[in-house]
C-alpha cells in the first residue's frame, strides 16, 4: 500500500476557504483599528473642547469673585465716608461699576451691568458663549447680599431665513 505524506483518508485540505476567512478576518480587524483611531482622536477634540469650556466657566467665576471682592470695598469706603443708605449706595456702584468690572474681567470675558434699584445685576460672557448672570442686592449700611448667580449656555440667535422641508405638497 502505498500513502502519500501530508495526505489524510478524509482528502486534501481546502485552502481557498480559509484563505477566504482569513481575508475577512484581516479587513474586519483592519476596519475596527481604523474606527478605533478616529473614534479616539475625535474623543480627544471633544474632551479639549469641554476643557476649554470649563476653564472659561471658572474664568468667569473668578471674574465674578474678583468683583465681589471690588464691590465690597467700594461699599466698605463709601460707609466710612458715612454713606448708609442702601438708594445712595447703589448710586455710587453706579458710577464706579465700569471701573470694577474692567479690573475683575480677564482678557476674553466680556461683561456688562445695570444698576435697578437697589441692585447690581452683572452678566460675565466667555468666548465660547457660556454666561454667568449674577444679581447682588446692596442693602443698608453697606451691605449686600448675592441673590443669583447662574453659569449657563448663551443663548443662540434662531436663524430664520430658509425652511429646511415644508412637506409634501398636495396635487390638485
């Protein structure tokens, strides 16, 4: 009896179908390792965004503290000077408030104020559109208290020049 070597009773083995499987194994690893890059590349933009976000946010607060801080010492030399009176107060942060806002503001932060009544309502914008929206209540014998202060988005202008799809259109 004469046996081939490499040969077994059952026939040869079949090369085109593992071939074949080992081709698709290939390109379905290939094709995960390149969606794994873009995946992670586009996680890191995504998390460096929302870090530069969050820094802004607390460069904002810290604006907002700085001002504070400003504002408690206008109101601490407007008491000495015998100013006690909550309407006389809130006049004199009137006058002084560009002047506070201007020095507690990093480059970047944009703020504006307005003076109603008795209160100091400031909004600090960031580049990035994030606004922190604070109200501080000056009260009698230089006092005041904070009685908002809200770190939110800004809000986006509606673009109201083109529809997007109306629908279909009914035939006559």
């Amino acid at each position: 009896m004469r046996r081939t070597i490499g040969t077994s009773s059952r026939g040869n083995m079949r090369h085109g179908l593992i071939s074949l499987l080992t081709v698709v194994v290939v390109l379905s690893l290939a094709t995960a390792a390149v969606l794994t890059v873009s995946t992670s590349r586009a996680m890191a933009a995504l998390a460096q965004r929302q870090a530069n976000m969050t820094q802004e946010g607390y460069d904002a607060e810290r604006a907002a503290q700085k001002t504070l801080a400003l504002l408690e010492d206008e109101l601490r030399a407007a008491r000495s000077q015998g100013t006690t009176s909550a309407t006389a107060l809130a006049k004199r942060v009137d006058q002084a408030a560009n002047g506070l806002l201007a020095e507690a503001c990093p480059s970047g932060i944009t703020a504006v104020y307005c003076v109603k009544d008795t209160t100091l309502q400031c909004e600090y914008t960031t580049p990035s559109g994030r606004m922190l929206q604070t109200v501080v209540a000056i009260g009698n014998g230089g006092t005041y208290d904070v009685v908002s202060w809200k770190l939110t988005a800004a809000p986006q202008e509606q673009d109201t020049g083109g529809t997007l799809w109306t629908g279909p259109t009914a035939k006559d």
